[in-house]
C-alpha cells in the first residue's frame, strides 16, 4: 500500500446523503444501501461504518456478502448477482437475501438439517433491461418451484431501471413499471404479495415516487454523486425537493519530484506533450494502476496550492506528470488532490469523468481498492 496517494472519506456525508435519499419517500420505507464493487470503491469497511441509517445492505456477489458478515453485519444482506450453483449451501448458511431468476438457483437451494431458518429470495422481474429477471410468461412456473420448495419463502421481489439516468424522457421508465405492477399482478393470483417490495435505484427514488414500493435499493446518492446531469435537471423541471448531496471521496497524493526543463522538451510516452517554455513540472506517483484513468492524460486537472494545474504528457502506469509553472511555492511532498476540493477550486468526479469520456459511477468504482481509504 502506498502511503503517496490515499483517499479521504467525509465520515459525515454518506449518512447525511442517506438520510437526504430517505426523505424523499414515506416514513415507512426501508433503506437498502447499495455498496457493491468495494462501496463504489469507496472502501466496503469503511462505509459499513458510515451508514448506521441504513436498514439493508446490497451487494452484488457472495463473496462481498461473506465479507460484509466478516465486517460483523447483522442487518440484512441482499445479493444482487447469481450464487454459483454449488455455492448456494454457503449463501443459505450465512443467511442472505438471494436474488433469484434462474430456475436452476432454486433447485440448488436446500438446507442442511441443523439449519431451520427459511431461505428468503426475491424473485427479479425482467421488466425491459434485459439484464438479469425472470420474463412475465414465466413467473407462474418460477414462483410455482418457489412455492414446492418448502424450505424457500419468498420475501422479496424487484427489478431494475433502464432508461432514467441517461434521458429527460421517462416513457421507458413508466413502461418497466407498468410491466413491474403487471408482475405483482400475476405473482398475487399465486400467492400473497411478497413483503418488500423493491424497484428504485437513486434516480427513481428521487424522481419518481411510484417507484418506492417498501424498499429504496440505492447506490450513487450515498456516496454523494448524482446519477447524471439529467436526473438533476429533470428533478428541478419535476418540481421535486432536491436532495442536498454531498461527495464523500477526495482523492489525494503528493508530489514525488520537482524540476524545471527546457522549451521543446517532450513529457511522457509517446511524446505527446511537447513544452513550448521553461517548465516547472511535478511528477506524481499515481498512474493508471491506480484507477487514475489513462484518458486523463494531456486533459485533466489536478489541485496545487488550491490551483488548477494541467496533466501533461501520457498517464504512465504508476506516475503522472503536471506542469506548475504558474502557481507559488510549490515543493517536493506538496499534497495534490486529483478528485475533491482545496479552497475555492474543486475536481468532481463528473468533470473528471467528462475528461476520460466515462460517468462519475466508473471514475469512483475504478479507484483501486489498494490505495488506503482514510475517514476524516
Ligand atoms: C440491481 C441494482 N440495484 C440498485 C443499484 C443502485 O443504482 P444507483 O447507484 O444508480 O442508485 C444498482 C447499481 O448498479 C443495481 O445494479
């Protein structure tokens, strides 16, 4: 672990982003928050303990599962992927909420003598994502091996959004849920209406209401970033309260070397930079390895002094170089924030993700989970 470059968690925020998610919806609600892929790469232990507020946990797979219950989390675990097959015995052991929608996983689900507890799954509903759920002309049959399996109940069931992120148009949206409530339909003719009932990830929970159900399952919000420009714009058309969301990550390293080089020297692989006068430039010890995207590379900014300073030449693997001719005082060991705020100047993670032609989503999600992860 490098102690040259490290993030640094706002220990406030993501409670305070949760409960801004919460008061979005009706007071019974519950609140699952989404902390998959390393929390967003925010550090999966680290926003365990920053999310006191929230009723669930959601991951994606078993293994995270294993290490939230290693973490000592007693609160209920949603796993969103597919349990291998013949993993299923472990999931059912550590007493997870499964997410189901192969026929398959449920055949795999028994439960060893000694274990009396039900299995509890939510049945997924493919409401037009095509991702992973279970068609409508197949729910009768899905649920009817949930219901021959006396060890299952059926606690839960769910789908997923599309098309509210990325459009002002929410037609698709108000589609998947027509075919959603088509499925409660459905499923109610079988069996009672299963407990909770969930569908709103972070841009359905703030913008649409009728998505809430018992159940908000959200992820970006937390961590203190919205979904896209779109959600923040069609909230503010919508009328709807906006949520006061506060970035959770700074993004920091310190500057590894100091040297002035020549007019016309060539920076970086490939020689892609050339100099056009004296230079003061800093090499940083970060690279691509570290999720610093390579993209960034002749594009990006990063904060000096509380100065924007230009990346120059390529992103190498390990280093960076920028150039800090025009800003003060600026010495071996400086602290430079790649993503974040000093003083009046501010990085976020949706510029950043506008300079390496992705969505604030991967910029967070790549930050290696190798780099420590400091609450403050
Ligand atoms: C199934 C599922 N539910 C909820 C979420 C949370 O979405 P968001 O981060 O947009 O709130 C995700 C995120 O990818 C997801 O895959």
């Amino acid at each position: 672990m490098s102690s040259l470059v490290w993030i640094e968690l706002d220990s406030k925020a993501p409670d305070h982003n949760l409960n801004e998610l919460r008061s979005s919806a009706k007071k019974d609600v519950l609140l699952c928050a989404v902390i998959k892929a390393n929390a967003y790469g925010h550090g999966t232990a680290q926003m365990v303990k920053l999310l006191p507020s929230a009723d669930w946990f959601a991951v994606n797979s078993l293994e995270e599962g294993l290490e939230l219950r290693e973490l000592g989390v007693k609160k209920p675990i949603l796993l969103l992927g597919h349990v291998p097959l013949e993993q299923m015995n472990e999931a059912v052991q550590a007493d997870f909420r499964l997410t189901v929608f192969n026929p398959e996983s449920i055949e795999a689900i028994c439960c060893p003598d000694h274990y009396h507890k039900p299995v509890r799954v939510h049945l997924k509903v493919e409401t037009g994502t095509e991702r992973q759920g279970v068609l409508l002309e197949d729910i009768p049959d899905f649920v009817k091996n949930i219901q021959d399996k006396k060890e299952i109940i059926m606690e839960g069931i769910s789908t997923h959004f599309a098309n509210i992120e990325d459009t002002l148009n929410h037609e698709y949206a108000d589609s998947q849920l027509a075919i959603f409530n088509k499925a409660l339909k459905i499923i109610r003719k079988q069996c009672d209406t299963p407990q909770i009932i969930h569908t709103a990830c972070t841009a359905a929970s703030i913008l649409f209401p009728e998505t809430h159900f018992n159940m908000l399952r959200v992820g970006i919000g937390l961590y203190g970033l919205w979904p896209s420009r779109e959600t923040y714009l069609s909230t503010i058309m919508g009328k709807l309260r906006v949520p006061d969301l506060k970035p959770v990550v700074t993004w920091k390293t310190k500057i590894a070397q100091i040297k002035t080089i020549h007019e016309g020297s060539y920076v970086g692989y490939g020689c892609t930079y050339k100099t056009t006068r004296k230079t003061k430039l800093a090499v940083l010890p970060v690279g691509y390895a570290d999720g610093y995207d390579r993209k960034l590379g002749n594009t990006a900014y990063v904060l000096v002094n509380g100065k924007r300073a230009p990346v120059i030449g390529r992103v190498c693997m390990n280093l960076t170089m920028i150039d800090v001719t025009d800003i003060p005082n600026v010495k071996l060991e400086n602290e430079v924030v790649l993503l974040g705020t000093w003083g009046k100047e501010t990085i976020t993670a949706e510029t950043m993700a506008s300079w390496a032609g992705t969505i604030n989503y991967e910029i967070v999600t790549r930050i290696s989970p190798l780099l420590e992860r400091k609450i403050v």
